[in-house]
C-alpha cells in the first residue's frame, strides 16, 4: 500500500466517524434540553441507529457488493445522508424527528462496513495494516467531542448542520478514493450467511450460546451510557461535557493497545468478567459522584469507557473467530455483530429510554442516582449468569 493510499484510506476513517461522533453522543441531551422530547422518545431515537445495523447487512451483503463500485456507493449515500441530516436539524416535532432521522441511519450504517470493505481492498496484509488506518476513526470521533464542546453546541441543533456539511465532504471525496468494482462473478451471498444464520448450528455447543446471549444482555446496559450519559452530565452541571466524554474514546485506544499483554495472561473469561465489572463500577461511579468534590467519579466511569468496550466487544469477536469452523466464520463474526449492534443495542435504546422516563422529579431533572443503579443491577446478573455458566477454555 502506497503512502497516498494510506493518507487517503486515514483521512475516509477520519471523516467517517468525525460524522458519527458529532451527533451521537450529545443528541439526547438536545432532545431532552432542547426539544423537551421525553426518555421513551430518546430511547426511540437512538433505537433507529439499531434498527439500521439489523437492516443495513442486507443491503450490503446482497446489493451494494454485487451492483455497485463501493467508493462511489459510498459518495451517494454521504450526500443523501448530508441532506437528510440537515432536515434533522430543522424539524422539532418528533415523528417527523425519528422518521428523518431513521432514514439517515438506514443511509450511514453501511457506509460503516463499506469503509472497512474499501480499506480492506486495499491492504496486501489487513490484519497488519488495517488498525493503523482504523485508529484514525476513533481520533476523528474524538476530535467531534472537543469541537462541539469547546463550541459550546451540545444544547443547540448546529452539531447536526456541523455534520451534515462533513457528510458532503466525504461524500465528495468518496469518488476521489481508488476503484472498488462490483463483485459480479462471485456467488450471490444468501440471506442466512449475510446475517450469520449459518453460524446458529454453533449454538448446539452451550458456550458458544452462552456468549451470543451475554453480549445481547451486556449491550443493554451499554445502551444507557451511549444514549444518557452527555445527558445525565449536562444535567449535573458539567461544562464541555462533550469534550471530556473524548475521555472514554481515549482510553478505548490504550486498553486497545494493552489488550494482548492481558489476553495472553487472563483469557476470554477473565477478560470478560472484567469488563463487567467495570460496567457495573462505572454506573455506580456515576450514582454516587457530583460535579463538585467526587467530579473524579464521572471522570472515571467515562475512563472505564475503554474497559467496558474493548475488553468485551474485541474479546468477544476474537472468541467467535477461534471458536468457528474456518467456513463458518464469517457468519459466526456476522451474528455477534447483528447481536450486539443490532439486537442488544435496539433493546438497550427502549430499555434506558423507559427507565428515565421512569425517574423525572421536574422540569428536564431526574433521579440519576437511581437511574444508574438499574443499569448496574443488570450488569451484576449478566456477569453471574456468564461467569457461572460460561465454562470453555480458549487458547490465547
């Protein structure tokens, strides 16, 4: 891979989750501060991203692939996805709020797999070459939560234009990147294989079920730190909450890079347990913490961000891929992706946006405190549940 190549494969990563994180992580607190939309209406909301991942393996996996050169895919759907963003700025009632913003998801998710699919293309030795380009993404997710920070935009619709304007440059940009033809002469992938349909046989080993099943059930509680958490800190009177939030992105990067020095040693369980431990301590942090003196514990619980992520989500995919037959592994990576992203993340949305519906005490004020301990609760008996009954030995 040439120097260009890779200057040009970075800055598509950057771009692409710049996007993402521009709207994703302060979009509740808008909705709750600004839009005076309600917890079961945030949950809503958040739950379309889901509802994308379930849809999008389809249109990739069955069209995109087999009809379209994926750059220029890829440009078009930026550019719908610009236009349908800045109507999401303009409206303020929600059904056409979460049909605009449903139609955007459906556009932006699989530009996600799409990317990857063009990087991939690219790199003579992916396994090699790929995180060095993909780290460019979750600085670029960082760099959105310093800008609308230090901007002061977190209460105002300005980060969605902000993003929208981003979508057209990428979008233009796409066609610039090298030429991905349509796979025509490869073999038409079924709906069973796009969403790992053929990997169910696996579940006949109770392990391996078990795995699928704790990452659908640990997504839920994650679900409330994605969709509340710049929410919950606005609230208790942080300034540039967005910026710090950047915190958990950076520590995703450190945990990321230490991983195999604990994964040699620990395992696929210990590893696991951990990470569910620091979800539950996150949420209690989070309970028991202030904007005054114990300010450490949100800051902390946003550091465990790296944890909770990288020691459950990383492990889990490399657990699949150890555990799979060669020929099944594809569809085996596809099911964990559809469980956590899809399923668990669709469950969390309408989960966490009935619990804080559950707990206002006033006007855009709620019962935290008790918020957090739902989540954490939940935690405690998915880690019982997986360390109890989770007995395989992967080989690190």
């Amino acid at each position: 891979m040439t120097f260009k190549t890779r200057l040009q494969l970075s800055t598509m990563m950057l771009f692409q989750y710049f996007i993402w994180g521009c709207w994703y992580v302060t979009m509740g607190n808008y909705l709750m501060k600004t839009l005076h939309f309600d917890g079961n209406q945030v949950g809503h909301a958040y739950s379309t991203f889901a509802i994308a991942a379930m849809i999008s393996p389809f249109f990739v996996g069955m069209i995109a692939d087999k009809y379209f050169a994926t750059e220029r895919l890829l440009g078009v759907l930026h550019l719908i996805g610009a236009g349908l963003l800045f109507a999401v700025s303009e409206v303020q009632s929600f059904g056409s709020f979460y049909v605009l913003l449903l139609a955007y998801t459906l556009c932006y998710t699989p530009t996600i797999a799409l990317s990857n699919s063009l990087t991939f293309s690219q790199m003579k030795d992916p396994g090699a070459d790929f995180p060095s380009v993909r780290v460019l993404g979750t600085i670029g997710w960082i760099i959105a939560g310093l800008t609308i920070g230090f901007l002061g935009i977190e209460d105002s619709a300005l980060f969605f234009k902000m993003a929208s304007a981003l979508s057209v440059v990428l979008g233009l940009y796409s066609f610039t990147m090298p030429h991905v033809p349509p796979k025509k002469d490869e073999r038409q992938k079924t709906f069973s294989e796009i969403l790992g349909l053929d990997a169910l046989k696996l579940f006949k080993e109770k392990d391996f079920a078990i795995m699928i099943l704790s990452s659908v059930l640990i997504s839920i509680p994650l679900m409330f730190y994605y969709s509340f958490t710049n929410a919950f800190l606005n609230e208790s009177g942080m300034v540039n909450a967005a910026g710090k939030m950047t915190m958990g992105q950076m520590s995703e990067i450190i945990f990321l890079l230490v991983m195999p020095f604990f994964f040699k040693r620990l395992g696929v369980k210990k590893m696991i347990l951990i990470a569910m431990a620091a979800w539950i301590s996150r949420y209690i942090l989070f309970a028991y913490g202030n904007n005054e003196l114990l300010v450490w514990m949100f800051y902390l619980g946003i550091i465990f961000h790296g944890i909770c992520y990288d020691f459950f989500f990383i492990t889990g995919q490399i657990y699949v891929d150890k555990r799979a037959p060669s020929k099944l592994r594809n569809s085996a990576q596809g099911l964990i992706t559809f469980a956590t992203y899809g399923l668990g993340f669709y469950l969390g949305s309408r989960a966490s946006g009935f619990i804080v519906n559950m707990y206002v005490i006033g006007d855009n004020l709620h019962d935290w405190k008790t918020i957090w301990y739902i989540p954490a609760g939940f935690s405690v008996f998915v880690l019982l549940f997986f360390g109890f009954f989770f007995k395989d030995k992967v080989k690190a």
